[in-house]
C-alpha cells in the first residue's frame, strides 16, 4: 500500500510545518486500522519510506520540502515493523 499524505504536505508546507504533523496523525490513525485488519490474517507488516525530506524557503519566503541532496535528513528513511 501507499499513503502519499505526509510526503504531498510536507511539499507543500515543509516537514516540520504544524499541516505535517496534522498529516501524520492521520496517516497514524489510517495506519492503525490496517494493522489491526491485516493482524486479523496473520500478516506481518512492514512499514518504510521512500525517503527524507528537509525544509527550503521559497522566493516568495514561504516554506517547503523538497529532497535529493546528500544530507542527513534526506537519507534517513524510516523502516519498522511489527
């Protein structure tokens, strides 16, 4: 499965912007659901990223994401499972 919410907001508003930490409640409460469904079936779970993500002021002064260079926060990649 995919859930692209946190990734698409933290483009838009940075990764350490209040809306990130918004999506990730909600990609919490999502992903709550599916372990408890998939747990039913006995399936192990595994859960990553694709990749990091650090902030960038844009030209007008607002904040973004963006990713790609060789920097601490753009090559930690979450992985857990359960």
């Amino acid at each position: 499965m995919q859930y692209g919410l946190v990734d698409d907001v933290s483009h838009a508003f940075g990764p350490y912007s209040r809306q990130a930490g918004d999506a990730i409640a909600r990609s919490d409460k999502w992903l709550s659901r599916c372990i408890a469904e998939l747990r039913k079936h006995e399936h192990g779970i595994i859960i990553l990223a694709d990749h990091g993500q650090h902030e960038f002021k844009r030209s007008d002064g607002t904040v973004g994401g963006t990713h790609g260079e060789d920097i601490i926060e753009d090559c930690i990649v979450p992985l857990t499972w359960t």
